[in-house]
C-alpha cells in the first residue's frame, strides 16, 4: 500500500513540475535585434523589437549581437523588466530566448 502512495505522489509531483515549467507564455515571433547603446553610457543594450514592441532578452547569443538583423525567436515573456538609463520609469519588460535562428542579415 505505502509503495502505490508513493508511486502516486511521485507522479503527481513530476506532473506539477512539468505543467510548471509551461506556465510562462511563450510563442514563436518574428523580430529584429537593435542596439541601443551601452547600458555603462545610460544605453539599454541589445533588445528585440516584436510587434512595435521593445524586450530585453535576458541572455542575446554573441552570434547574433549584429545591428538591424530580422530573427526567428521564441521567446518566454517574463514577469520582470529591465532598467535601464538613470530614470527609474525607464524599464523595458523582459523575455527569454528559448530558440533563435537568423531570417535575414
């Protein structure tokens, strides 16, 4: 009896952590990679622009740090958002790069 418990209670902990893991909202876009400056001279970094719409991707592969590139990216919009500049009203909302692949250069 103990051991189907358990068998049990492990799979309903192994289903919680998978449904979990999908909880962010995530979808495959089209963007372009711009660079706005260095965050060090009051800049903002790399972002993507999706639909009219700026992000700062938590971690950008070097390999695709290039101004003005068109990607193919899915990405997990995030609940946090990056400062940057000295205003504290300056924050961009934030995504992880889950997939990236070059559409055009």
């Amino acid at each position: 009896m103990k051991r189907i418990l358990s068998i049990i209670l492990l799979f309903i902990c192994l289903s919680m952590a998978f449904q979990c893991e999908n909880d962010g909202t995530s979808e495959m876009v089209e963007a372009e990679i711009i660079f706005t400056g260095l965050v060090a001279a009051d800049g903002c970094g790399w972002l993507l622009e999706i639909n009219d719409q700026s992000f700062s991707p938590v971690e950008l592969p070097e390999s695709f740090q290039k101004k003005n590139i068109t990607v193919q990216v899915m990405v997990k919009y995030l609940d946090s958002a990056f400062q940057c500049g000295m205003s504290p009203d300056n924050k961009i909302p934030q995504v992880e790069i889950l997939k990236i692949k070059h559409l055009s250069e």
